[in-house]
C-alpha cells in the first residue's frame, strides 16, 4: 500500500513523501492515521537530528516518520494478533514502548510508523508492551490528545514527597497543599490546569503564571476561578513579568510557599523561580525538555540540605498514566478541547514543525488525509467571508464557543480538500 509521509532525513530536512509500505507481517498491523497533534519534541527532534536520542544515526538514508501524537483506524491485523484487535478498530498509541529497554518510539524511530501520515505499520512491540489501545469516541481528535494529557498525568504522579525521619517518597502532589504552575498557560500548562481541578487528588490552592497577558486572560476565561471553587480549588493567574512577582506569589501562599511546582518552560529565570517559592519538602517537577543540551539554572542547596526541597523531571508518561486520560475524557471529567488553537493538513507539518515555536497559540492538529494551511481556528470567520469551505469550519466553531470539536472534525474530513489531490 501507498503511503504519504513527513519523514526526517537530518537537522531541518523533514520531507512529505509518498512511498510503498511493505506488506505487513504476521505480527504486525497496517493501520489508517487519521489526526496527529503536533508537539514541541517533534520541534526538538527536527532541530537535532540524529543528535537527538531517539533518532536513528543513519537516519539521511533510512528516513523515520514524525509525528507521536496520533490516532486513527486498523485496518489489517496481522495473524499473531487477530484474537485482540479488528479492521475498523479505532485506536490511539502510547508511544513509550520502552521496549527491551530501547528509547525506539513512533514519530522518531520507525521507518514505517509515525502520526504524520496516512498510512503506518505498527510495529509487534506497541502490542507486546500494550501501548496499543483501542478508543471508542465520536473524534479521533481525542485520541491524538490522550497522549500530551498522559503526559500530565505522569508529570503530577511523579511529585514525590517526603516524612522527615522516614526514607519512602510519597508519590503524587499534597493533596489539599499549595501547587504553582509556572509558564503555566500553554497547551500543556492548559491541560495541567485542566488535570489539577478535575483529579482525585487536588491541592486547595493553585497560581497559574505566564508572562503573556493575553494568553493569561484566555486560561482565567477556560479556567474560571469560579469553577476552580466548586472543584475546591482557589485558582490565581499572575503575570510574572511585573516586578515582585516571586513576592506575590509567596504572598499567595500566606508566606508558606509550596509543595509542587510544575515548570512548563526551560528559561533558567523560571526554574530559579520555581526553586525560590519552594516550601519545606517542597517536589519542583521540570516538564518542558530544553533542547540546548548544556541548559542549567542554579538552585538553593541550602535549601536542599536543611528544608529538603527536591526536583523530578519527567518526559512522557506511561501506560496506566494514557489509560487514565482516555478514562477521564471518555467520562467528561477533562476537555483537552481548549488545547487546539490550530487545524491543519498534512502538507502543512513541514513547516509548522520546523518553526512550531515561532507559531502562536496553543496545539496544532493535524488531519494528515486533507490538504490545508495551518490556519488558526480564530482566522475561520475571515478566510470564511470568501471561502465556503472556512465558513462551514467557522459556523461550527462559533457554535462550540470558538474551539475545535467532533462536529468541526466530521465537517473537515466531509468536506475538506483530499491529500491525494493537492
């Protein structure tokens, strides 16, 4: 089978290509993708090339698929695996398969297996490690967000905290504590703010901080204070560009300062930041992956020594980590909605991906079997005054209070341009 693909050959030469699939193997499964969310490791990957951990060293000859976040349909199961999945099966994918140990994932590592195309070969490990999971929901959107909420997931379940006298890390944030989102309104800071009000495990304070006003205005209008309370939350946003921001924020927290931070962005001012509003035994957990290997910031070791403030990274999350976010969606209790600023088809991943950071605004989805501009859903009612077609798309949106939606996906793949006639 043909398939069209955005392969990485190097640092910056990311390809859309079309090229035959291989017939699949007896435990392998050919499979229909449908929507992938872009994400700031593809960036990073593209930038790094085979520099990067997950990429390949002779990737200029054997080229990989981009793209981790995606969803979409089977469509022939090899023999090993026809007792568990079915042509028509929609599915979505960890792509952690930390199998054997390998850093091998999909979006960096498969010649065959990445979001950013039509058509994949999943390879026997996404079963074997059950990465593979079958998704019942009336948008594949959904599932292409599954994996960046897992990622948030994983992030608030790998805060550890401590007894003094005692050795065993309790896992996960204090519950009923302080917790502070730094850089925190981006996509991921969306989803993370989601998380924290509708998780079993909530703090009973929350200050959300960017330095971008309007994107801080856009999250208090997602987010409400008003909602945060009903969930028992008191939800703060605080623009850190003002001078005594790390005041205000201790402020906030009645002088004590707080147990979880979560920091969304590698700028050495944040981590420091984060490290300075720490509260005895206080967890800072540092999300964003830089991609300058050399990236530091300095820390109070004063503090680590006699308050026993400590850090975690996490990158990823894992496969209890994926089933609770499809969970937690499937049951209306996160909308991972508000993420999706963007809407694109597959000939836009070449460029969006090499200057995602450049882009404003939050995720960018991919339908990788249209041709489309990576358009922002706000532009849909300009481009719709002379395009019928962006009309439609904002008619719908409009409806669903300007944010992307199952209604707005069934529309584009009705009626949006087919890849194979760009």
């Amino acid at each position: 089978m043909k398939t069209r693909a955005v392969r990485i050959y190097g640092k910056n030469d990311l390809r859309l290509e079309s090229f035959e699939l291989p017939p699949i193997k007896p435990d392998e499964i050919l499979a229909k993708v449908v929507s992938d969310s872009l994400c700031m490791s593809s960036y990073k990957a593209a930038k790094q090339g085979p520099d990067h951990k997950r990429i390949p060293d002779d990737v200029a000859t054997n080229p990989t698929i981009l793209g981790h976040e995606f969803c979409g349909e089977i469509v022939e199961v090899g023999e090993k695996w026809r007792d568990m999945f079915a042509p028509g099966d929609k599915f979505s994918i960890q792509p952690a398969f930390n199998y054997k140990g390998s850093q091998d994932a999909p979006g960096y590592s498969y010649p065959y297996c990445g979001g950013d195309a039509t058509y994949i070969i999943i390879p026997p490990e996404a079963v074997i490690m059950d990465c593979l999971f079958k998704f019942e929901s009336d948008a594949f959107f959904y599932g292409s967000l599954a994996e960046p909420m897992s990622c948030i997931v994983g992030t608030f379940h790998a805060f550890y905290h401590t007894r003094q006298g005692s050795y065993v890390h309790d896992m996960g944030i204090v519950e009923g504590g302080n917790m502070a989102i730094l850089a925190g309104v981006g996509p991921m800071g969306l989803g993370a703010i989601d998380y924290a009000l509708h998780c079993d495990r909530r703090p009973q304070l929350l200050v959300v901080t960017d330095i971008d006003e309007a994107r801080l205005e856009r999250a208090a209008r997602i987010y409400t204070v008003e909602e945060a309370r009903r969930c028992g939350v008191e939800l703060h946003y605080v623009n850190t560009r003002e001078e005594g921001s790390t005041e205000k924020l201790m402020a906030l927290s009645g002088g004590k300062g707080y147990n979880d931070v979560l920091v969304m962005a590698p700028v050495r001012s944040v981590v420091e930041q984060g490290d300075s509003i720490l509260c005895k035994d206080g967890c800072l957990n540092f999300f964003a992956g830089p991609t300058d290997p050399n990236f530091s910031a300095s820390l109070n070791f004063y503090n680590v020594h006699y308050s026993f403030t400590h850090i975690v990274g996490t990158s990823g999350g894992n496969n209890d980590d994926m089933r609770e976010s499809l969970d937690m969606m499937s049951k209306g209790l996160i909308n991972p909605t508000a993420m999706v600023t963007h809407v694109g088809g597959l000939d836009s991943v070449v460029e969006a991906t090499l200057h995602l950071p450049e882009i404003p605004g939050g995720k960018k989805l991919i339908y990788t079997h249209i041709s489309m501009p990576l358009t922002a859903i706000d532009d849909f009612a300009k481009l719709g005054e002379k395009d019928s077609f962006f009309k439609g798309l904002a008619d719908i949106t409009a409806k669903n209070g300007g944010f992307w939606s199952p209604e707005a996906e069934k529309y584009l793949l009705a009626h949006g341009k087919p890849i194979d006639e760009a």
